[in-house]
C-alpha cells in the first residue's frame, strides 16, 4: 500500500472518492474541511492507495504530536471504498499507523461515523482498530430516528403526538426560510441561556457553508403568523442521512409546541426525499447522559447508535 499526503493537486480525485464511498460524509470533504480559517488548523490528510487505486481516505490535523481527525468536523476516521476485506481493512490501519509513528507522532484519535452512514453496513474498521492496539476514548449515543417507516406521527409516543397535533391547531406553521439571522438570534440565547456556551459556529460561519452546501444544508423554521419562533438547521451528510445539526426554539413560545411540529414535518420530508435516517445527534457528552434530552428525542421514536472515539498511543 502507498500512503501519501494530501495536496491541493488531488482535491478533485479526494471529493469523487467520498462521493462514492461507503461511509464518506459531508464532514470529510475538502470543501467543508477547507471552510476554516487558514490557520485554525494544521491539516495531515492522507490518500491511501492499493497500487494505482485509492482504497481510503483519512482526514486529520496535526496538535502538537497528535493527530486528530478531525478536530473541526463531527466525524473523520476512515472514509472507505465499497468492498473492501477484512485483512485489506486490517492492513490499512496498521500501514497507517506506521506512517505517523515515522514522522514523530505519539498519539492517533479518531471519530468514525456511526454504523447508520454506511451504505454497505459492516464493523471491519472496528475490529480493525481494536486488532492494532486502539482503544476507546470515549463511546457517546447519537439519537437516529429512521426515516423509512409507516406514517410518522403514529410511531410518536403519546405526548408527542398530542403537542405535535396542538401545534397545528394553534396555526403553528413549517417553512424552509434562509433567515438563518433569526434563528441564530433564538439559538445564541437558548445555548447561552441554557448551558452557558455558544454555537459550535459563529453566524458568518454558518452563513459561508450555506454558500458552499446551498442544497445539503437546510433550514426549517417554526413560524406563528410571520415571527419565526423554532428552527432546525439540517445537514444533508450523505446519500442516507440528514442530521439536524441545530435545534432551538423560542421559549416564550413553548405553548405553541412548535418543536413537535419541525420535528413531523422535517420526518416526513426526509421520508418523502428518499433518506434512511435522521440523525438527531448526541445526548451524551463525553459518555455522560442528559437523560431528559435522551427521553425527549425517544418521543420521537428516536434510538441510539454508539458514535466512537478511539485513540492510540503510538
């Protein structure tokens, strides 16, 4: 196996290989690792070749002497080639790893998408880690509701249900806007409010891969009359999955439960776009439950799916 580093001359051949691989996502394009500044991050991306074709990209940056992939993307880790074996997958890690150890890294940490990203489903890079000494940093649960079942308000619980058929009683409506201002204004305050942090992106940032992904990302918004009062940003990741990257709402507006009805209206477009999964994100951090957010997504028929970080002391 040939193992290169990434250069601007092969971005076209990087972008056509996740277009076409198993689990490559919208997280391991050049053009969403390339939105950053230029000096937030020291990029180490490598192309892995068996002979003249590339079976395997890894996505990374360089902190100090570890490499990280990828520390400005939800997922990194191994973007594969359909087919690809058991011991091809073995050997790919291992050759991997003795690439960085030869340039003076001691330390290896990755975030594979989880199972639901991949269109040919199987765990070889799993059992391929795990076989050349990785470990796990850390094992949160991501929220999946999927997308191709029956009419999505009757596999709600209950409760949900219920808010979801106020929501519409009480005028509440569901639109696809780019006031992505007015959201971000109830999505800063909540966050602040909330948890006392702010938004992974800043507005100009969020503003900018709007311009890059115009079709893959996406937001609805919750409106009473003309006010916008609830919002959900969506990124379309891959030919599978639509994962709701934002989500947040006007609190003086709860009554209206305009959350439930994003929540069936978002369902029954990805049902209706073809999609197998939206992706809710975690309700862990760092393995530790927010069990109320965990039992507010399951309203929803949402189940979890273990999103992994390994790590490897080389």
């Amino acid at each position: 196996m040939d193992i290169n580093k990434f250069t601007e001359r092969d971005r076209k051949h990087w972008e056509e290989f996740v277009a076409k691989s198993n689990n490559g996502t919208i997280f391991h394009t050049q053009d969403f690792l390339g939105y950053h500044p230029a000096d937030r991050f020291k990029n180490h991306h490598l192309i892995i070749r068996d002979r003249t074709n590339i079976i395997a990209l890894f996505p990374a940056v360089e902190n100090s002497t570890t490499i990280v992939s990828h520390q400005g993307a939800s997922y990194g880790g191994f973007v594969l080639k359909n087919d690809l074996g058991i011991h091809t997958i073995y050997l790919m890690v291992e050759h991997v790893v003795q690439y960085f150890r030869t340039h003076g890294f001691n330390r290896i940490v990755l975030t594979q998408p989880p199972l639901i990203y991949y269109r040919d489903p199987h765990q070889y890079i799993d059992f391929a880690l795990m076989k050349n000494g990785f470990s796990y940093l850390k094992r949160d649960v991501t929220a999946v509701i999927r997308l191709d079942t029956a009419e999505p308000l009757a596999s709600f619980h209950g409760d949900a249900r219920r808010s979801t058929k106020k929501a519409i009683r009480e005028g509440v409506r569901v639109l696809f806007t780019d006031d992505y201002a007015r959201f971000y204004d109830i999505l800063k305050h909540n966050l602040g409010m909330r948890h006392n942090v702010t938004p992974t992106h800043s507005l100009e940032e969020l503003n900018k891969l709007k311009k890059i992904f115009p079709e893959k990302i996406i937001l609805f918004g919750a409106y009473i009359k003309e006010k916008m009062v609830g919002g959900m940003v969506l990124f379309v990741t891959n030919p599978r999955v639509i994962l709701a990257f934002y989500i947040s709402h006007d609190q003086k507006y709860q009554n209206y439960r305009p959350m439930n009805l994003l929540f069936y209206e978002v369902i029954k477009w990805g049902r209706n776009q073809g999609y197998k999964y939206l992706d809710l994100g975690t309700f862990t951090l760092n393995m530790t439950p927010n069990w109320g957010l965990g039992r507010f997504k399951e309203n929803f028929a949402a189940r979890g799916f273990l999103r992994d970080t390994y790590q490897l002391l080389v």
